[in-house]
C-alpha cells in the first residue's frame, strides 16, 4: 500500500530545493574558512608544549587564510564586473559565430553570468557565448 506525499508539492517544491541549493553553495564557502580557522586552532590546542610551534609557520598560515578571504573578494567583484560588461550589451547587434563557426547576426536580448563561466548572451532563440562575438554595432540614430 502506498501513501501519500506530503510537504510542498510542484513551484513551492522546486523553491525550497533551489534556496537550500544557494544556501549550500554558500555555507561552503563559509565551511571552509572556518575549518582552516578550526584546524588552526586545533593545531595550537593540542601542539606539544616542549615543541611549539614556529612563530614563522603560525605567521605563513595567517597570511595564507588572508590571502585565500581576499582572492575571494576579487573574484566577486570580476564576476559583478563581467556580468555588467555583458549586460551592458543588451540591445546592441551583434555579429557571431555559432557552433559550427558559421558567421551570424543577431540582436542581443539578455545576459546572464553561470558561476565561474564566461557571461552568455542570449541572440534570438540562441545562447551565445561572449568569446564568440566577433562584431559589436550600435544602432546609428538618424541626425
């Protein structure tokens, strides 16, 4: 015998998976910073106290856990960058090469930016990766 679901069926379902799917990617951006800082502590909690551990080796590993926050940080903002600089693009013709490396023309309708991939631009019906256009018009307004 079969029983019926329950919780939140059809857009609620696919909501709540696709914000436990954002909060995942982020808590494991936060997992590991905090578990540098965990094995960091660890490391001073349960060193021998007739060695400690070199001041120096300490000093690297902090700037190390600097370093890795910082190149985060520059990596979000290329990423913010890169999504303005196409989305910029919006509404302007564009000549580019498809698939098969056929030359095409279009004009662009949207932008959208996936994760760490190059910004793709949306011609007509078709996907259009940035790297592929090779022409950039604007509309010339009569004088």
């Amino acid at each position: 015998m079969t029983s019926p679901m329950s919780g939140p069926t059809g857009a609620d379902a696919y909501q709540g998976v696709a914000a436990a799917n954002a909060a995942s990617a982020k808590s494991k951006t936060l997992a590991d910073k905090d578990t540098f800082m965990k094995l960091l502590v660890a490391q001073l909690k349960y060193q021998d106290p007739t060695k400690p551990a070199d001041s120096t080796a300490f000093m690297a590993q902090t700037a190390q856990f600097t370093q890795v926050e910082k190149l985060e940080d520059m990596v979000e903002m290329l990423q913010s960058q890169r999504m303005i600089g196409a989305s910029s693009l919006v509404g302007k013709t564009v000549n580019y090469q498809d698939e098969f490396g056929m030359p095409q023309t279009g004009v662009i309708t949207s932008a959208k930016l996936n994760g760490d991939s190059e910004p793709t631009l949306r011609v007509g019906n078709t996907d259009v990766q940035l790297s592929r256009v090779t022409e950039i018009m604007t509309d010339a307004k009569p004088a």
